[in-house]
C-alpha cells in the first residue's frame, strides 16, 4: 500500500496511543482511600500502598501473606483478571504498532471485557466502591484510553479505505 510516510506513522501511533493508556493506567491509582485510618492500617500491614492503590498494588496486597482479611482464592483471581488485562492491552498495542486496526480493536474489547470483570467483581465484593475506598482516576482513563483505540481503529480502517479507493481511482 503506497501512503504517505507521515499518515502511516500518524494512524499507527494515534492507533498505538490507546493501548499504552491502558497499560500505563494498570500502575496509576485505581482507587482512592475515603477511611485513611483503615488505609493506614493496610499500608502498616502489608507495607504495600493502600492509600491510593492501582490495579498492581490490589495484586500485592492481596497476595501479601500478612494480610488475613482476603481470602487466598480472591488473590489469584485479582492475579488472573488483572493479569488478563494487562496481556491483552498488550497484545492491542502490538497490534496496533503492526497496523492492524480490526486485530488492536479485539484484543481491546477483550481487554475492556476483563477490566469490567475486575470493576464488577470489586464492586461485588464490596472493595471499591464503599466506605473505604472510591474509584481513582486510573480506572476513568483506562475508559477514555478504550475509547481513544476503538475510535482510532475505525478512523484508520476508513482512512485506508479511502486511500485505496483514490488508489484505484488514479
């Protein structure tokens, strides 16, 4: 496909941009301490950050062994979904790197699905949110990155389609 070397790289790292987010928000607060007292406690306990903790940290604190309020099953599946999440952000970015617009846009809905998954099953069990913790920022821009990739997708599957249409054209 004959486009202009600019354009590629435009949808490619635009097409890129929403992945990384998503990637990125797994570090960034995920939640927000409301009880500092309870907070504290946790963060005292485990020696992990429960103050505002991201996806990352819920995994470490629900894996420490000093902490007995959290059954050991609920720590693996923390592990699985987040895990999850993470492989399939990644896969999206890969993806998108290699301009693969339909394949990015998948394994970002796969990966929306399992974030879900973890919102759901937190707000199940009554972890955030609730007395204690309110959501963080994080898990509203892994929302805005989803959005971004898909946008970005169906923008570069348009793109493409018109530029082989002039292509044909000329």
């Amino acid at each position: 496909m004959n486009e202009p070397h600019a354009k590629v790289w435009a949808h490619r790292l635009s097409l890129a941009a929403g992945p990384l987010i998503e990637i990125i928000a797994l570090f960034l607060p995920y939640a927000v301490a409301k009880d500092m007292e309870y907070a504290t406690y946790v963060t005292d306990e485990t020696g992990m950050n429960a103050i505002n903790p991201s996806m990352v940290d819920f995994i470490r604190i629900y894996m420490s062994s000093d902490i007995e309020f959290v059954a050991g099953g609920q720590a693996y599946l923390t592990l699985g979904i987040t895990v999850a999440i993470g492989v399939f952000a990644l896969l999206a970015f890969l993806f998108a790197m290699l301009r693969k617009p339909i394949a990015a846009m998948v394994f970002d809905v796969l990966s929306m699905l399992a974030f879900a998954l973890q919102n759901y099953d937190f707000s199940d069990r009554g972890v955030v949110p609730s007395d204690t913790f309110a959501w963080g920022w994080g898990m509203y821009l892994y929302v805005v990155a989803f959005i971004l990739t898909v946008v970005c997708a169906i923008w570069t599957m348009i793109d493409r389609r018109r530029m082989r249409k002039q292509a044909a054209a000329a």
